[in-house]
C-alpha cells in the first residue's frame, strides 16, 4: 500500500506542477513516505532525514522535506522535536493536502496534518491514475481487528471500504490504459463492504467482468474474514489467480489468544483445506511473528508444525517488535532478543526450504506469464506466473502488458527462468501443459 500511496503523490505533486527529480541531489522536495510496522523501519526515517540534512549543508542546495505515512501519523511531535529541519509531516489519509502543505512550509511554517479524513482522501484523489500492466487499486483501507502487537488500527484508522461503483469506475479506466491485472488492496481486504451492502466476493466477480482485465489479486487478507462466498470464487472466477497470502502469524492457539487474533489454528488449516478443494494448485503465502510475549518453545514448535502441514509457495517472518500504544509492548513477558533471533532463524529455514521446493516445482511446466517490465539482459523481459513468481525470459516479439506461455526450464530461490512457447499463447489460465 505505500507503494500506491507513493505513486498517488507522485500524481497529486505532478498535477500541481512539479516533476519527478532525476536524482535525490536534483530535487528540491524529497518526500520520505514511511512505516511504522516495527521499529526498524521507523527508525531508518531518522537516519534518511539526518542523510538528506547533511547533503544539503555540504552541496549548500536545501530541499524540503516532507514526512508522509504512518511514521508521520504516529510520530508527528516527536519528528518536529528529534528532526527540526523537517517540513512537511503528512499522515497516510491526509496526503491530498500535500500540495497545499508545501506552500505553507515553502512560506516558512511547518505544516502538520495528521488528521484521518479516509473517504475525503479518495475523493480528492479522483478516479484518473497511470495505469501499469498490473496496477494496485486500493478498495479498503484501515483496520478495526486491534492485534495486540500491531500499530495499523491506530496509524491508518478505522475500516473504511470505497464504494463499489467509484472502484468500478477506476478499474475501467485501469484496464482501457492498458492494466491487465489489477490488485486489490487494502490492510483488511476481504472485511470489504461498501454502505450499499456490497461484499468483497461480489466486488471480485464484477471487477473481473470488466473488458480488459484477465487477472485478479488481493492482498492482506484476515483469516477470519474468509467467508464462504470468498473460498467459492477462488474456485469459480477464472481471472482470480491461484496465490493467497493470508497471515497465520502463529501455530499455537493460545499464543494466536494473546494476539488477539480471532482464528486458531485449526479454523486456519480447515479454510486452507477449503481452498485447496475449489482450487487444488493454490498457492499460500503467510506472515509469522515469532518471539511474542510469553511464547514459550513448545509454543513456536507449533508454528513450525502448522508451516510443515501448510505448505507454503512464499512468506514473510518477523521477531516480534514492541510498538509504543499497542497492548503487547507492555506485556511483562518480552522474550529475550537471542531467543527470537534463534527462532526466526528455524523458522525461516523452514520457510526458505519450501520457497524452493514450491519454485522446483514448476520446472517443466509451461506456465502464463504476465510481462511487467524490461529483464537486465537485452532483448529479456521479467513476468510473474499465476503464482506470483518471477519469470525472466527472452521476449522474442512480445511486449510489455502481454500475457504470453513460458516453459520453466530453471528455478531459484526467488525466481524462474524459462523460454517462450509461442504456440501455446494465451490458452487457459495457470498452468497450460
Ligand atoms: N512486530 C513484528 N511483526 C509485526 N507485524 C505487525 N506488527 C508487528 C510487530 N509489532 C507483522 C505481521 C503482519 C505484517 C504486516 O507485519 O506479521 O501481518
Ligand atoms: Fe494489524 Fe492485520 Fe491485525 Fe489489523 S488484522 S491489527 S492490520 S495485523
């Protein structure tokens, strides 16, 4: 998501009148558009800021800067205080205003607005975007779950879903730019429905009606917010791909308690087992903390059992990172740093291992490819597969925004390589022989 919101301010500043800078030494604004997830990556904003400053000092050409996103909606007095020469400090459902933002910083006040006016925010947006071969479309933003180790339901706000027909309206105009997927997003996506009643299964099916779109993705989704409806379209809308990412974070029920998630391990495994049903090749990717307060070894070995049974294609896997506001921080139970560090480091072996093996797989297979943008040989291109991998290969005549047969012939850890099979072009979805 702050990869569309990236691009969103890219356009909002464009249309005010400035231009994309060639280089960060060229630009006279630099806009730093933040995570505040974990500690890690809030703290990097500290550090780019004093990189940005001491730039400026030595070429003697100071560029505005502007704080956007979460760390800005979190941190907004504390940046003010621990980087003074900041000039914007923008929220992630207020950056509309951003250009408005400079001008009163370009005027010499520090602009600050960390307000949550989500709906307003989309409608200043508009409807109008660059389109790309696969291109995000965000249709929810804001998360009412409150896990007790995460910062979202305080950083983005409560759950707002956009209605259906102004989405519509964007994905149209998506696909006549040339999309030829479109990604769903939002921090909850599949709690989706809009003030007219219009469910998230409802919003894929008529998504994948429109002329032009052959593929369909969404992303995060909760565990308990796939319904029924939704397991079903996975089996019966052909433009929905085989690849879910749906967050587990945890094997052990009591552990999954204290999260304050609402599913256990079992419901997990039991709507995993559904979706293998209606879609036999799906592929499952997930997101794991390890090291949460109190998680004792037999605990994290049931993370690692539910992994084995689970199988996943790809995933992402986290020590546990205390958040300022967030119930967990101040849990008196803190696991030690080594004893995360030695059970992410288990974890993601295990996890590496099936990445592999699940990649391994496809060799053989001849697979559609979407092409997304120019390989770093020329003449090659890079594509994703149905199930979200990478895939380099000759072009040999196909362009940009093409969904063309690729035979895997060789795999890695984190992508495929194969060779165009003109003669099987645009047959069927997935896998085509
Ligand atoms: N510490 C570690 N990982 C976290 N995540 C969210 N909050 C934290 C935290 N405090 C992870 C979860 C979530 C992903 C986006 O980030 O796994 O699904
Ligand atoms: Fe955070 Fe996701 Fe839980 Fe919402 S559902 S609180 S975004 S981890």
């Amino acid at each position: 998501m702050n990869v569309y919101d990236a691009e969103r301010m890219e356009e909002l500043l464009g249309a005010d009148g400035m231009t994309r800078a060639e280089s960060q030494d060229d630009a006279d604004l630099v806009v730093l558009n933040t995570c505040h997830i974990r500690e890690k990556a809030a703290e990097k904003v500290y550090s780019e800021i004093g990189r940005i400053r001491k730039k400026g000092e030595k070429s003697g050409r100071k560029a505005m800067v502007a704080v956007a996103g979460c760390v800005a909606q979190a941190e907004g007095e504390e940046i003010a205080r621990r980087a003074p020469s900041v000039d914007v400090i923008v929220g992630p459902q207020a950056y509309h205003r951003l250009p408005a933002m400079t001008r009163t910083a370009a005027a010499g006040t520090r602009a600050v607005d960390t307000d949550l006016p989500t709906l307003a925010k989309f409608k200043a947006l508009g409807t109008a975007r660059r389109a790309r071969p696969s291109s995000f479309l965000t249709i929810q933003e804001g998360c009412d779950k409150f896990c007790t180790y995460c910062v979202v339901p305080y950083t983005r706000g409560a759950e707002v879903s956009r209605p259906a027909d102004i989405l519509l309206e964007e994905a149209r105009k998506l696909a006549d730019g040339g999309a030829r997927e479109i990604v769903l997003l939002g921090q909850n996506v599949n709690a989706y429905r809009d003030e007219h009643g219009v469910g998230f299964g409802d919003l894929i099916g008529r998504v994948a009606a429109i002329h032009g779109i052959e593929r369909i993705r969404y992303t995060t989704s909760h565990p308990a917010d796939m319904t029924d409806e939704l397991i079903a379209a996975h089996g019966e809308i052909q433009a929905l791909m085989p690849y879910l990412h749906l967050p587990v974070q945890s094997g052990s029920d009591r552990v999954l308690k204290a999260m304050n998630r609402s599913h256990t391990a079992e419901s997990y495994s039991d709507t995993i087992a559904a979706l293998r049903r209606v879609r036999p090749d799906i592929a499952i990717s997930g997101d794991f903390i390890v090291g949460f307060p109190g998680e004792t070894e037999a605990e994290f070995e049931e993370t690692l059992k539910i992994v084995d049974a689970t199988r996943y294609a790809q995933a992402y896997s986290f020590k546990y990172s205390p958040r300022p506001g967030t119930p967990a921080a101040t849990m008196d139970t803190q696991i030690a740093e080594l004893v995360k560090a030695e059970r992410l480091e288990r974890l993601q072996s295990a996890l590496n291992a099936q990445q592999i093996r699940f990649n391994q797989n496809s060799v053989g297979l001849c697979v559609n490819v979407l092409i997304e943008r120019p390989g770093k040989r020329e003449g090659q291109v890079v594509g994703k597969s149905p199930w979200l991998q990478s895939v380099h290969f000759d072009a040999e005549g196909a362009a940009i925004g093409d969904i063309v047969a690729v035979e895997i012939e060789s795999a890695g850890p984190n992508s495929l390589a194969g060779r165009r099979r003109m003669s099987d072009d645009r047959t069927g979805r997935g896998q085509v022989a």
